[in-house]
C-alpha cells in the first residue's frame, strides 16, 4: 500500500490547470506534518499556501523548472499548478531543523497523492519574491515550494545505468527518471 | 489511510527487543527510498543497516536518546532496537543533499510502520565510532541513524498549550508529545 504510494508519488511538472485545488484539501495536507517528527520536537516549520488563481500566477514567475530539460521553460498555460505550499523556517522558534523539512514534504506529497494529486519539491524560487508576494514577516524563510495539481504527465523510472542521473522526456512527452538500484543504496547490511 | 499511518508513526523509543528484524526487511524499508525524489535527482544518499544483535549493541552505546527525558538513560536490555538504518552522505556523488534526508528518513519509517514496527531518527550519534563500527569508508558520511523495532511503549500526542514543546513520560510511562496545532502552522492560505 505505501509502496504503491511511493511509486505513484513522482516529481509532476505539468497538471490539468482545470481541477483545482481547494484551501481545505491544503489545509488537510499540511495538517498531517502535525504528526511528524520533529527534531528535539522544537516544531520550527511552518507553512503559507496559496490555491488562487491570481496569486499562482504571481508565484509560478518566481520559479525555475527542471534544470536537466534544458529547452523547457516549464508548465504552460493550461498545465500549471493549482495550488503551491511553501515550507518555511519560523526563526524565532529555532534556526536549526535537522530533517523536518524532508520529512514535512514527502508527508505533504503523499498525502496528496493519496486523493488523486501530485507534485514538485522546488528548490530554484526567488525567495523574496515569493515572500513578498505571501507578505510573509522577516522571521519567516522560505525552505521550499510545492507545487501541486492533477498531474498530466506520466513519469516513469528507470534502473540507473552508469552515472548520468539526468531525467529526461521522450518524443511522446514521457519523463524519464533513472534511479539506483536498491543494492547500490545499500553499502553495508550486518 | 496515510493519515492513521502518519498518526501510528511516533518516534519510539522502547521496544519489544525478542521480536526481531530481519536483513529482507530493511532491504524492503530502503528500497522504498529509490521512489522518493531527490534534489536533482543526484540521489547521494546511500544506507548501512544492521539487524545482528552483537552489532546493534555496539551501535546502541554510540547513541543519547530523548534529550528531555533528563533521568532516562535510554531504552533498557529487552526493549532496545532490534534494527538499525543509518542513512549515509555519499559525498563522492555529492556535498548537497537538499531534503533528500528528511524524505528518505520518513519513508523507511512509514514502510516499518505498515509492517508493525516502529523508530526514532537520532542525531545524537557519535559518528565517528558508528563509523567504524559498519567499517565506513571515509566518503560516506552519516547524516541519522535510525533505531528500529516493535513499539513497547505508548505515545500520545497533545495539543500544544504555551511554548514548552518539551515531551515528557508520566507515572504509567506513557510518552506525551505536544504538538502544535494546524492552525498555528498555517500562516498564510490564499
């Protein structure tokens, strides 16, 4: 069951713009990172989420897409996200935050995977920009943005051969992804 | 579904020590970590587990355990991990790990909870003996370990009151967890 989860839960770069995403669903999706663990259960993360329409668009501008697709300048009209969750550092609890803030995305992404969604964990924003855009107070640091929606696209994985980990799309559209193979993850079992 | 598995998923730190873990079962638990993203698909996390009782022991005194438990020395013989998973930097593929931890970490915990088992990610481990107790090479560098085994212990989270995010066991031994609210989590929903 969650590997079926985990194998659905791929990195979507392009969604059906057409069904939308609801501040309730978000709310659903960020309210489970309550039962995550949290180093020294300090609870740092907090998160700003955005499902309309106008203020996706100002977001999508501040973002880059999938660096190894070199002449795609990411999800067109049509096929942007619907809604985008952005993980943020509250600094006036701590400046440190161990591993929450993987822990909070992969928790976010299944879950939306779980009701027929998908998403992207981006790391190329610009983080004032967004802030800005979120109105977000000083103490807060964007971490990470996930963009979210009905994927359409399918991506598959591939068994890594070599060492070019680059993904890539095919002539229909496919998105290739090679990943390692279990027994090269695994270096040492006792 | 996620949501009782994300609920079930505590980080535990008694265990029922006789019931053990097998070698197939971290392999299965890791293996779930090929289907998780990683920042740019580098994917330079790599994994040594142990589930030999002579190993875990050794592993087992290079650990501090629940901070905040200041009169608890850790898990007593009988309810210590039957497993551990250390999940390893490797920097000969790359420096930059991005959350690819945290989402690692997390999905090998929700793979055991499905099966009925149960862990903590510590960060308190002196890595340099765990180190050389897996006999690591000097280009894998241990980012968490985590403890795995049957729970022998019961977790509740509660609602955070205040600020004092500290856990703490009562006179049953029942571990309580506060946990901020959701509302308090979402700064900004557009």
């Amino acid at each position: 069951m969650l590997t079926e989860l985990a194998r659905k839960n791929r990195s979507y770069r392009r969604y059906d713009e057409r069904v939308r995403i609801t501040p309730r669903q978000l709310e659903r999706w960020i309210g489970l990172t309550r039962f995550c663990a949290s180093g020294r259960n300090m609870q740092p993360l907090k998160y700003a989420a955005t499902a309309d329409a106008i203020v996706n668009e100002q977001i999508f501008g501040q973002l880059a897409w999938a660096g190894y697709l070199t002449d795609w300048k990411g999800p067109a009209a049509g096929e942007r996200p619907a809604a985008y969750i952005a993980i943020l550092l509250d600094r006036s609890i701590s400046g440190q935050y161990y591993c929450d803030d993987g822990i909070a995305a992969q928790t976010i992404l299944l879950g939306a995977v779980e009701e027929g969604y998908g998403g992207c964990i981006l790391g190329s924003v610009n983080r004032s920009r967004v802030s800005e855009i979120l109105e977000l107070p000083g103490h807060l640091e964007i971490l990470w943005v996930i963009a979210l929606g009905k994927p359409a696209e399918t991506v598959v994985i591939e068994e890594l051969a070599g060492t070019d980990i680059r993904y890539w799309r095919d002539a229909e559209g496919v998105h290739h992804v090679p990943k390692r193979p279990t027994d090269e993850l695994i270096v040492c079992m006792k």
